[in-house]
C-alpha cells in the first residue's frame, strides 16, 4: 500500500470512528421493539443502521419497519419551522409570532362562542406524558370539552368491553411469555404476521409445545397460514359466531359449572338468553361449515389452557362492544381466565395504544382511567390540576362526532398534535368539508400531511428518535423510550408545544415543566388510585426493570404476571356476563344489487396508518408503493376485471380508484383494501358513519361496494 493509499485509508477509518447511537423504541406499533440507530458521519455523508435490543416484550427482535425507520424521522421534507398560512400559502415564522397567532384567533373565538368552541384531537403515538397533557390543556388550559383522539378508532370497543366484563381495560390480562404454554388460542380479527411481526414467535412457540391454533379471518393471511382452523368468516359475522360457539359449549357441557357460578354474574340470565338465539340465522350470516364451528368450540373448551387474542378485525364493527364481550363470554364460560397460560389479549395497535386511552385524551376520561362524570374522580384531578370541581369540562363527544360538530359550525377552531384524520376517519369526504369549514386550525405535524395541509399555522415536532417519554406497549408493561437526538431546526417536543399554547392561553402556571419526567411525576399522582395506577414507577425503576407493568400502585408493588386470579375489578369482585343487546337500533350495512359486494379494510407489512412515515422511508415505499384491492379470481371474472388493473369502488358514501389484485385468498363476497393512503386511493371516502352506540367505534371491517373497471365509463353508485 503506497504512503498516500495508506492516508487515505486512515482518514477514512478516522471518519467512521465517528459514529453517535441511539437509543430509542420503534414508533409504530404496540410492540415497541426496543433498538439503537447507529449515526456514522463520514465527512458531509451520513449513513445510519438500525440494531435490535434486547427487552423482555420483544428480545431484540426488528420487522422491516422498524429496521428502516430512522428514513422518515431523518426526510428532508420534516417540518422544521413554524409555518403560518397567509393567503392560502404557508410561509415560514417564528415560534413568537405563530403563538401569537394561536392566541389572538383562540381567544376571539373563545370570547365570541364559548370556550367549546375550541377542540383538541390527539394519537396513539403520544407518549403517555403528551397524552395526559394533552387531555390537561384541553380541560384546564383552553376549557373546552371538545377532546378525543384517533385511538377511538382504534380500540374502544374491546376497552368498554373489557372495562365492562372484567372492571379494567389492561390488553393482556397475562405476561405473554405464557402464550407458549396456552394449549389453545383463537385469534379473532388479528393478523399479527403483518401487523405485529415481532410477536409471532410466541405463537410459534406455542404451535412447537403442540397448541392448536384457531384464525378467524375473512382472508388467508400469513397469520391464518399458521392456523390448525381457519374460520373465514363472512365480515361483521363474529357476533354470530361467537354466539354459535357459547351455545354449543353449553349444550354440550363443555363449560366450567363452578367457575361461571363462583367468578360470574348473570350466568342464569345468559343460558335463557342464548336459548333465545335464532341458531339457524346465526349460523348462516357466518358463512361457515357447522363442522368447523363445532370443532373450534370442541377444541377450546377442551384445551387444558387457553387464550382468546382479538383486534380490529372484529373490533371495528359497529356492534365492536357485544362482539368481544361475547367472544369475552368463552374465556369465561370455560373458566380460562386468571390462570396461566389462559387469559384475553386485546392487541393493541399504536406505540402508546394502551397507555394513550389511559390518562384523559378521551372525551370521556380523566388520568388514571377515571372518568369524566364520577364527582369523585373530578374531585381528585381537579384537586392535583390545582383547580376546582366545577371549573373541569363536562363529557366532549368521541372523534367522528367531532368532525359532525365542526362541519355543523359548533366546533370552530382545531388544534391536531399526531393524527391524520381525513385519511383515518370513516366518512372521509365529511371530514373534508370540516376542516374547510372550521375557522382556525393548528397542527403539531412533521409533515405536510392531507390533514396539515388544512391547518392556519403548523408547528414542528419532534420524533421517536428525539422525543423522550414513557410508552404502554402491548403487553400494559410501561416502557421507557429514553430518546436523545437532537431536534432538528427549530423542532419542540409536543409536550413544549402544549406547554405553550397554554402559556400564551393565560394558564402558564399550570404547566411549567422542564423535562417529559416532571410530567410523568405529575401523571404518577394523577393517576394514583386510579385503575391505571402508575404511582409507583418512576423512570429509575422502569429503567431498572426493563419496564414496569401497571397497576402499580407503590414503589415496591410487586408484579402481578396473572390478572384476575382471585377476583376481577368490578365492583363485586365478579366477572359480568353480557345479557342484552344494545345494538339492535344500528344495522350492518347490507349488500344488495347496486352494491353487491362487501369491503373489508386493514393493513399491510410494509406500512403504517395512513402512510405518512412509512411513504417517506424509500425503502418500505419501494415495497409496496400504492394501494390495491383483492378480489376473488370468480368475483374478478365476473365483473370483467383483469387483475392489475385499475378499478373504481363505490359505496352509498364515496369512490375510490384502486389496483386490482386477483387472490384466492379472499372470501368471493369479499374485497380488501388498506388503509394506508390518502387522496383517490382514500378508502374512508367508502366508509359509513354509523357507530357503535357503547364505545362510538366506526363499521371499518364492513361496508357493501360495486366494482367496476376504472377505464368503462358505465357504473354503479
Ligand atoms: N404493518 C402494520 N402494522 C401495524 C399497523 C399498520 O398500519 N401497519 N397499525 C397498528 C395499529 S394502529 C393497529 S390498530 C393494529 C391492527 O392490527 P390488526 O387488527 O391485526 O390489523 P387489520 O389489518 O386492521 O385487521 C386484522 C384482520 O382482520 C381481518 N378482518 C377484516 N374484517 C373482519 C371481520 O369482519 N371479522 C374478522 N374476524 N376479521 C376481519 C382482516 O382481514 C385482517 O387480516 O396494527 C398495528 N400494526
Ligand atoms: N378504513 C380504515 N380506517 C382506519 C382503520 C382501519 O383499519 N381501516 N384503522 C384505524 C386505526 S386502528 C387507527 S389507530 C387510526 C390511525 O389514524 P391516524 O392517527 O390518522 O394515523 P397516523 O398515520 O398514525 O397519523 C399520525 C400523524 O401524526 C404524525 N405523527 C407521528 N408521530 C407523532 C408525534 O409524536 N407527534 C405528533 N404531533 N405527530 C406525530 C404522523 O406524521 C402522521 O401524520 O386509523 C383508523 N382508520
Ligand atoms: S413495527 Fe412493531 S414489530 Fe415492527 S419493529 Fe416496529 S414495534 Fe417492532
Ligand atoms: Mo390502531
């Protein structure tokens, strides 16, 4: 090697040995898969590597996202200054003079209309701290009851369900590393394969100790590829099915006679009033064989040990509540619940899912899970908020009813911090016109999303890779996602940006806090006798154990791996059995001539939400760069599409134009399509508003469509 190679070389070497990690948790789903980002700055160059770290939930496992998501929080297009639109274009400001902007029109439209005039619509990806002060600011510093987030849109059914059922709302009731020895599991409306990659190992596991394996799922999924029994259920059936299931269970003395009479309530009421089920309409609405019904409910009840792990695939219905307190009923018809290896998982979907809906982002929901119209509960809160009972905010409305109000004019003014709602929203074309017709919005975004784009000012935040908090992973164990890059530009964290706006509001004192851990010391006495009590973690403690699973009601709680073992949260210590209905009053949509095909939406590997992150990682985009629809290869040749093609679907509500893609996988009454993008590929413009009337949960899983090719100009709808 020549001397001048040879200096090259060290330079080189030199240049590398400059390299910066971090540490930080993944920000898109409930897993929050621990894992460093390597920065290695090679002169102007800079090249980045993801690494897996090893944590109890997911043990240094990554999926393909997680590897490539340093690509969007290090995107060019990052919002990195505060942008005020001024004659319909946005132009760059100073923090100073977008805050005054945000308090002269909040004020006027305050002083003018009251102060629920103005609302508050927050996320999933908000860390615990942001979440709990978002529903703060909303309540204290701006006074309005107006405040939800998209979590409604997320979870809400199987949280009322499992509130209801069991007395709290914690996804798993188990650790999951029991999940290897359940003997068997039923997964309803959950593909874990794409949508929570990392947690599939435990269910191989339990396949390898001999479990046998139940999917319930319109499509052949990679999740249902690994079932001994896939149901492929006609969409919005599982009510049905479930009912079908307890009755069979019943008939056949396969229940558990002590346990339902020793742990339950209403047992007597729920025998009378499933001999009341119509069993032949039940089992046709299924779409199922009766051998396969019989079979699963044989091999459930059967099983030594059992779990039931359910999302949104029958979580999204707008009969979501009934539909998993009554796959709830099996857990307990069969007493497999409070033991090892059996038990309920509700996975949950975003980073902070679980511990987003705990802390009072919900219309309905102070800190610590309390609840809005219990006086004690607003006596406690308003006393650590430092204000009176009677000055809190009633019960606001949940998302979607947001949207209605703004587009009616009650709702005037909106401040978004980490959700894209014309994309998520059912209805999309609705949300439209309320972002137009609000008078003054503000968005706290990254980017210039669909939704931003409708925003008066934008203020830059900050990302995974540098925000700092505490996050409520799938499992309710509290993590610590100790975040350190620094923000990029003039960046703030949510947290600063609520701080804020509540210090230009006149309610400064009220939110003075110098770092997200003097919050999550506040959150700690919020939520402090709560069902969610977080009082005894501090960020020591979470580091030191490697997280910290709620309730943790004191420093030296020990933690419980088996919820319910000697009795529930309710108030009579038992579990409550579901006897009524109360969605009758709101039918499921049908399919009929003009619309004769059902629709079902959800997700794919490669990409997150409405794809605002993932789109701008080159390499997850590079994937799967657009949307499609699956279609049955019958259905596709009898409507005259060629697969690949462009098709139009039409709903009562809205079109949208897809690519077609012809798969057997699909059910031949069924299409498919993500929900990750926006604009013509929107599929919420198809969605309907009607909702759940218990949790307010939209029909996501359900709408009846035509199809057509995009290039015929003849169509339906
Ligand atoms: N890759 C990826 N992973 C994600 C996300 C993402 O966007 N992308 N998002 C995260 C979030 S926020 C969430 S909430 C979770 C969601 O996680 P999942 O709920 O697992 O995801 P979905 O694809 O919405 O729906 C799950 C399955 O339900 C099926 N399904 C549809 N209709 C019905 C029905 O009527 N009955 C039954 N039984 N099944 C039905 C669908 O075919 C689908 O396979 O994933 C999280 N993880
Ligand atoms: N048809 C159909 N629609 C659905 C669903 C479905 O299955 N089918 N699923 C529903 C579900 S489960 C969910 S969870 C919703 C999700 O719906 P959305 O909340 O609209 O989805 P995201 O894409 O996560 O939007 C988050 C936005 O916030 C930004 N962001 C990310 N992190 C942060 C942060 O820390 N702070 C701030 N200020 N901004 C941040 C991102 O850039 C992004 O634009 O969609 C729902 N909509
Ligand atoms: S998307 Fe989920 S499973 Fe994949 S790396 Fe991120 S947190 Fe883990
Ligand atoms: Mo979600």
């Amino acid at each position: 090697m020549s001397e001048q190679m040879l200096a090259t070389f060290r330079k080189r070497q030199q240049q590398a040995a400059e390299e910066i990690i971090y540490h930080t948790q993944c920000p898109f789903c409930s897993m929050q898969c621990k894992k460093k980002v390597l920065e290695e700055k090679q002169g102007a160059r800079v090249k980045y590597r993801t690494i897996g770290v090893d944590n109890p939930t997911t043990k240094g496992r990554l999926c393909v996202k997680g590897k490539n998501a340093y690509q969007h929080a290090v995107h060019p297009e990052r919002i990195t200054t505060p942008l005020i639109k001024v004659n319909g274009a946005f132009q760059e400001a100073d923090w100073e003079e977008a805050l005054s902007v945000i308090q002269k029109n909040l004020s006027h439209l305050q002083e003018k209309h009251g102060p629920n005039s103005v609302s508050l619509y927050g996320g999933g990806s908000l860390t615990n701290e942001e979440a709990y002060l978002l529903g703060k600011l909303a309540r204290v510093g701006l006074g309005t009851k107006y405040v939800d987030y998209n979590g409604r849109f997320c979870m809400s059914s199987a949280a009322s369900a499992g509130m209801k059922a069991f007395g709290i709302d914690r996804g798993f009731t188990n650790h999951i590393e029991q999940i290897p020895d359940a003997k068997c599991i039923i997964l309803a409306g959950t593909n874990v394969s794409e949508c929570q990659p990392t947690f599939v190992p435990y269910l191989e596991e339990a396949r390898q100790n001999g479990c046998f394996l139940i999917v319930i799922d319109p499509r052949e999924t990679d999740t249902a590829a690994m079932a001994d029994l896939h149901l492929k259920i006609k969409p919005g059936q599982d009510k049905q099915l479930a009912l079908l299931l307890e009755t069979y269970i019943l008939q056949n003395q396969l229940h558990d006679e002590s346990f339902c009479r020793e742990r339950t309530s209403s047992y007597d009421e729920l025998r009378d009033m499933l001999n009341n089920v119509d069993m032949e309409t039940a089992f046709e609405d299924t779409g199922l064989s009766l051998q396969d019904i019989q079979e699963a409910a044989y091999r459930f009840a059967s099983a030594p040990t059992g779990m039931i792990l359910t999302a949104r695939g029958i979580e999204q219905q707008i009969n979501g509540h009934e539909t998993v307190r009554h796959f709830l009923h099996l857990l307990l018809l069969t007493g497999k619940i409070g033991k090892y290896a059996c038990g309920y998982g509700a996975i949950t979907g975003q980073a902070n899912g679980q511990g987003g809906r705990e802390h009072g982002q919900k219309a309905d929901q102070l800190p610590g899970y309390r609840f809005i119209d219990n006086p004690e509960h607003r006596r406690y809160i308003a006393d650590i908020w430092g204000v009176k009972e009677k000055d809190l905010p009633d019960k606001g409305v949940s998302a979607y009813e947001m949207m209605e109000r703004m587009e009616e004019g009650e709702i005037k003014s909106l401040i978004l911090i980490g959700s894209n709602p014309v994309v998520s929203n059912p209805n999309a074309n609705l949300v439209h016109k309320a972002f137009s017709s609000v008078s003054f919005m503000v968005a706290a975004e990254m980017f210039m999303t669909e939704s931003a784009s409708y925003a008066d000012v934008i203020l830059p935040t900050s990302s995974y890779l540098e925000d700092e908090g505490t996050l409520t992973n799938v499992e309710g164990r509290v993590t610590l996602r100790e975040a350190s890059r620094p923000l990029p530009g003039e960046c703030r964290h949510d947290w600063q940006i609520m701080a804020a706006i509540a210090e230009v509001m006149g309610q400064g004192t009220l939110f003075s806090y110098e770092k997200a851990e003097d919050i999550f010391n506040e959150l700690r006495l919020a939520s402090r006798g709560g069902k969610a009590d977080y009082y005894g973690m501090t960020y020591d403690r979470i580091r030191r154990e490697s997280g910290v699973f709620w309730p943790c009601p004191s420093e030296n709680a020990k933690q419980e791996t088996t919820l319910f073992s000697e009795s529930f949260a309710t108030a009579d210590g038992r579990a409550h059995f579901l006897t009524e209905s109360a969605a009758e009053e709101v039918s499921k949509e049908e399919i009929d001539e003009t619309y004769p095909l059902y629709i079902t939406t959800g997700r794919t590997m490669n990409h997150y939400l409405t794809g605002e992150q993932t789109q701008r990682s080159s390499r997850l985009a590079a994937r799967e760069f657009e949307s499609y629809v699956s279609i049955h290869p019958d259905t596709a040749a009898k409507y005259g599409i060629r697969s690949g093609e462009l098709v139009v679907i039409t709903s009562r509500r809205g079109s949208a134009t897809l690519r077609c893609s012809v798969s057997k996988e699909i059910r031949q009454d069924t299409l498919f399509a993500p929900m990750h993008w926006g604009g013509k590929q929107n599929i919420n413009r198809l969605i309907d508003s009607a909702l759940d009337p218990v949790c307010r949960m939209p029909g996501f899983k359900r709408a009846a469509v035509s199809i057509r090719p995009a290039a015929s100009s003849a169509g339906s709808g």
